[in-house]
C-alpha cells in the first residue's frame, strides 16, 4: 500500500464513508473512491464491503487497521519532533540523569535559570549512581548526564564543570575546638571519631578509601555506611558520626547542626557534563549544561 492509499483507509475506518472520509482529509469524494479502488487492487482483497451507502470493514481491513494505527502514531511523533526541531530553544524535551547530590541544590537552581530560558521544554529527571548514569546514556536512554566521575566510558563524551573536593561535616561538639576554629579537619584526625562510611563502589567512596590508604589512615568501623551523600548528611545532622561528602552536598547542611570544615589532604570531586559521543547536541542540552556550570559557581 501507498502513503496514499494508507491516508484513506484511516480516514474511512474513523469515519465509516467516503463522504466523510473525503470532508476529513480534505479530498474529493471521486478521489477518495478511485484510490480505495487502486489500494483494493494492488492488495488484491476487498477492504470495505459497501451496504446502503455504508462502507463495512472486511476481516482483512481490521486485521490491517492495528498496524495502520500504530503507523500514524509514529507519523503524528515525527511531526512532533519536526516542529520541535523547526522551534529550536522553544520546545522540545529534554531528559536528565543526575546523581542525587546535585539534585537537592545544584538543578534546582539549574533549571530555574534554564526554565526562563527556555518555557517550552519538556524536562524530566531521574537521580541515579555515576555508573548508571553511564550505563543510560550508552543506551541513548537520556540526552545529558550529570556526574561525579574521573573514569568515563570512551563512547562518552565529557565536558569538565567544576572540580569540588570533600569536605567534613561533623555533629556539633564532636570535633575539638582547636579544629573547627582552624577551619579543616585531615583524615588522621578522624581516626577514633564515628564516620558514616560511604559506599566503596562509588566514584567519591572510590577516592576516598584511595586517600585514606595514601594518607596511612584506617578509621574505625563506620557507624553506618551509606550509598548516597545526603544520606551521610542526615546521619551527621542527628549526631551520629561524621559525614564525609562532597562541597554540593555540604551546602544542604544545616550550621546550628553540624560544623562544616575542608578536608586534607584536599580529595578532589569532579563534575562533569556526560553525553552519548555519536548524539549531536541540541540546544536544550547545551542550555542545561551551561546552567549547570553557573549554578555550581554561583554556590562556590
């Protein structure tokens, strides 16, 4: 069947005549009749069965139709997509992948910006670990990706946003005063002091048990080990141990609570903007990820 003939099949089983078939697609009746004939004789079997002016499907007609709908769902997304691309910034949709500690501060403010910027599009996000934010994107399931990551896969691309490093967030009273007025804290000053351990498989966890073999430093069994930083934070936050999480998450943490101090040796955080290196990128992308790296500064 032809585009052609397709076009008036629909229209005849939405609306049941050639009359109104013809009114719906803005033909005339002749040429909707003349092209359910040539469709008819090239399929070689009748579509319609023709009673008093009325117009029944035959068995193979509605075997047909399912397919013919899902066709011009797929043609209805195609001319979706064409007038999102012909409006460029002002429609459109973009989907996010972001681990959640830039999720509480950071996209919030992101998006603000970008939302004034650009009202027409359509933004969904999914907060995810670095490795699954990865794993998305190399199946083309997202369009951006944000990430604590040193490591990227090579079908990725990387765009550096802003290296932030761990800091120490510690109940307040549980740290000597010699330290919080000195402002940083080193790891072997932890030692014998509860930490909420992170998770070892974590990109920040990673770095993290790196420095501490370096520095020569094992702490004690961690009260609690956690697989997200504000979930570290929370632990600090209600007195039981000290969180050790990175400079974003550390701006969620409530000062009456907890003293919030740098860590040495300075343990970098990377922040980066991740894409699928054979994917283009579109306006909206290049948009959030500038609102991203603004945000960042602007919580410096």
């Amino acid at each position: 069947m032809r585009l052609r003939h397709i076009e008036v099949f629909n229209a005849i089983m939405l609306t049941g005549s050639v009359s109104a078939a013809a009114r719906l697609i803005n033909i005339t009746q002749p040429a909707v009749s003349r092209t359910l004939q040539h469709a008819e004789i090239q399929l070689g079997f009748p579509l319609f069965q023709r009673a008093k002016g009325r117009l029944t499907p035959t068995t193979e007609a509605q075997a047909l139709y399912p397919h013919i709908e899902r066709l011009f769902a797929q043609l209805d997304e195609v001319q979706r997509l064409a007038a999102n691309l012909r409006a460029g910034s002002d429609a459109g949709e973009l989907r996010i992948l972001t681990v959640l500690a830039l999720s509480y501060e950071v996209l919030p403010r992101a998006l603000k910006a970008f939302r004034q910027k650009h009202p027409g599009i359509a933004v969904t996000v999914e907060s995810l670990h670095s490795p699954q934010i990865m794993s998305a994107l190399l199946r083309q399931e997202a369009d951006v990706g944000f990430a604590f990551s040193p490591a990227v896969h090579p079908s990725l691309t990387q765009e550096a946003l802003a290296d932030s490093r761990m800091v120490c967030i510690a109940p307040k009273g549980m740290l000597p005063r010699a330290l919080v007025r000195n402002g940083a804290a080193a790891l072997h000053d932890l030692v014998k002091l509860p930490v909420v351990g992170l998770d070892s498989r974590d990109p920040v966890g990673t770095s993290l048990s790196q420095a501490c073999r370096q520095a020569g430093v094992g702490f004690q069994q961690a009260v609690v080990t956690v697989q997200t930083y504000h979930a570290a934070l929370a632990m600090a936050h209600h007195g039981l141990g000290v969180a050790l999480v990175d400079g974003c998450t550390a701006s969620s943490a409530d000062r009456d609570k907890v003293e919030v101090l740098a860590l040495e040796p300075r343990i970098p955080v990377p922040i980066r903007a991740l894409r699928f290196a054979e994917r283009p990128d579109s306006v909206a992308v290049r948009g959030i990820t500038r609102c991203m790296r603004e945000a960042i500064e602007e919580m410096a």
